[in-house]
C-alpha cells in the first residue's frame, strides 16, 4: 500500500464452515499473521444451518454473515475500512453472470472499487500477477479446494467461460473490467439524475411519499432510481422487479399495494409513498397538557385563554370548551361535526381529505368526556367550540415537518 505508515493493519478471517478443510485455512492465517506480527480475529459460523433458517442461498447467506462479522471488526477497532481480495478475475466473473441473469446497467458495473467502508485495491490486477507476484517474494499461499467445483456457478464461468473467451481475446478479462468502467460512470450519471427526481419527496410519517405524475413523466430509467433510493432510505432494498412492479402501481388506475424487501409501496391519491415493511404503531393515548407538546409527527399546543369573537380560525386553530382532554387515534364509531355540516365518521372525512390510510392511525384526536373534540388536520367539533367572552383552551395542531 502506497503510504502504508498512515495505516494501522489488522487482519480477519472469517470460515464459514463449509469445508472440512476450512480449519485448516484458519490455522494457516493465524500462523502467517502471527509471523509478520499483525493482529487476527477469527470467527465461525455454521452458513449452511443459517441460510436454512433465512430461507437463503448457501452463497448469499456466506456473503452477508462474512461482511456482517467483517464490519463488526471494524467497529471493534474503532473505526476504518475493509479492504478485500477481490481480483480483474472476480469482477469479469461477476460481469458475466449478472449479463446471463439479465442484470441492468447497474449489475453490468461489476464489483465496486469503493463502497462505503469497503475498499478493493487489488480489482483492477488479474489473479496470474498477484501469484507471480507471491510466488516471487516466496508467500505461500492455500487454494480453496472448492473453487474447483463447478456445480457454483461462478467457478462454471472461471473454469470454462472464461477460458474459452480469452481464446477470442486474451486480454477479455481487462476487456470486460474495462468496459464495467466505463458502464460505472454511466451508471453514476443516472444516479444522479435519479436523485434529483427523488427530492420532489416528501416525509410522510415513517415514510417517502413522491407525486406519481412525476414518476411517470421521468424516463423510467429515473423513475426506477428514484424509487430505488426512496426504498433504502426506509431500510428497503428491492429488485428490479420490484421496482418495475411500483412503477407500474403508478400507471395503474386504481392505486395499490406492492410489498418487497424490507419495504412496502402504496400507491394512492396521486402520490406513491415507500414505507418501512413493519408499520410504526402509532402513538400512546396521552393526557393534553398545558402548553406545547409532541404526539407522533404532530405538535400540539394548548393555553387557557379567554376566547375572542371568533372560536374558530383555522382547522389547525381554535378554542375549545374548558376541560380533561387526552390525545389518541381514532377509533370505531367516532365522528365529528365540522362547522354547520352534518356529523361524519372521521374515516368518512379522512378518506375526503385523501388522507393516506397509513397515515390515518397517526393523526392525533382529542377527545373529552363528550367524545371527539377535534381532530388533527380536519379541525374541532362545532359543539366543542367555547363561546365568545368565556373561559376556553387556545389550541394549536400541526405536523411537526411544517
């Protein structure tokens, strides 16, 4: 490493445990690291008995179990990257096996040279010089005796593909690493792009919530990106055919529900929102107390007054009748009579103010003695309003984000 001095190197092994000779690989590391003086941490993990439990692929689950203990180091350690063995020979596999899988242009970008804490110095040197280079300095070095095995995929693409497309071309493998390059700084244009189209969101509870009219005027190209980062932005991390399957809710006419990995889409009153897979549970019923104070997403302010001409100003102020009120969600059967209109069941008046139906159990009701008092957004009940000239409870209600 080019200014190695400023590093301080640690090493970490991580043996799935699928291998008989997988202990011995351990062994080796231990010893090697303890030669050259660098500090080790082993772990184990049982990836086959794993992956049955997540309802995973052998491969998959060893890769995030691998990672999982690899950052876990580095908090340990208090704090710097990872950097892996990755070779020229890895990312081509990698290129090729997301083409026959029918990847985008995202998955035809190859491994990353940088993601996050993880660093890859070696992806742009083939696996023939970092043996040469080994072999050299007298490095031993230990093979996994899997690799050989092409029942994977991957050591399918090594073993065969490869060799037969560097008798088309011997330099494929730089060839195919090449045009990832080239594929990356495409993709990180449309990344861009897309990020643009996904600040038009806004927060809606635990949520994204996007217009779906501009979703469907972007190229799907930006929509699909847009959505993707809305996506992670609420722990999920969905496919593309999941996100294929959002764009769709939005041309549908009816509005929607797609679940997928670690989130959920809605699509209704021409907004799509991406919400978080398990739902928060709204708010505890608490006591309305003097002053201002936090419910959910909402601010609620309540002051004794003596009320003005006018009890009613906006739906998000008013004066109340004195007396015990506590904030809650609605609940079967409430109803509320807003202004000289007839009374209407809040989901009736919700479902007009095209209130999203995730939304609905956030929204804060104040309830008394005689019932609903007023609720957050629609304003207060016409008979719970105080009378000009007497004794009243000067309320403010409004979403925390304004």
């Amino acid at each position: 490493l080019e200014g190695a001095e400023r590093y301080t190197l640690r090493s970490a092994h991580y043996d799935h445990g699928l291998r008989p000779g997988s202990g011995q690989d351990a062994q080796f590391v231990e010893a090697w690291c303890r030669r050259l003086g660098v500090p080790l941490r082993v772990e184990r993990g049982d990836v086959a008995g794993e992956a049955r439990r997540r309802g995973l692929g052998v491969e998959e689950c060893a890769r995030s179990m691998r990672y999982d203990f690899l950052q876990r180091e580095v908090q340990r350690a208090g704090g710097g990257c990872i950097a892996t063995g990755h070779h020229a020979g890895d990312n081509a596999e990698t290129v090729l096996l997301h083409l026959v899988r029918g990847a985008g242009l995202r998955g035809l970008c190859g491994i990353p040279a940088q993601r996050g804490n993880i660093v890859r110095p070696m992806l742009d040197t083939s696996r023939q010089e970092i043996l040469a280079w080994l072999e050299e300095r007298g490095i031993p070095h230990r093979e996994d005796e899997s690799n050989a095995d092409c029942r994977y995929a991957r050591n399918l693409v090594r073993h065969q593909v490869l060799p037969l497309l560097e008798q088309l071309n011997p330099q494929a493998q730089a060839h195919i690493a090449a045009a990832a390059r080239r594929l990356t700084q495409d993709e990180q244009v449309l990344e861009e792009l897309g990020g643009q189209l996904a600040e038009q969101a806004v927060r809606e509870g635990a949520g994204w919530g996007i217009p779906i009219q501009a979703l469907l005027q972007a190229p799907p190209s930006l929509a699909l990106r847009a959505l993707s980062q809305l996506a992670r932005r609420v722990g999920g991390n969905p496919q593309s055919r999941h996100l294929e399957g959002m764009l769709a809710l939005c041309a549908g006419a009816g509005g929607g529900r797609l679940e997928a990995p670690g989130c959920v889409a809605l699509a209704a009153y021409q907004r799509l929102t991406l919400l978080p897979a398990r739902a928060e549970p709204p708010p505890e019923p608490a006591p309305l107390g003097e002053g201002s104070q936090v419910w959910g997403a909402w601010q609620i302010e309540a002051r004794p007054a003596v009320c003005p001409g006018a009890a009613y100003r906006s739906p998000e102020e008013f004066y109340l009748k004195p007396g015990a009120y506590h904030l809650r969600s609605r609940m079967p059967g409430d109803g509320i009579q807003l202004g000289r209109r007839p009374r209407k069941r809040l989901k009736e008046l919700m479902i007009e103010a095209r209130i999203p139906a995730h939304l609905r159990p956030g929204v804060p009701v104040l309830a008394g003695e005689g019932g609903v008092a007023a609720v957050g957004g629609l304003g207060p009940h016409w008979e719970a309003l105080a009378q000009p000239g007497q004794p009243s409870l000067h309320i403010r209600i409004h979403p925390t984000q304004e």
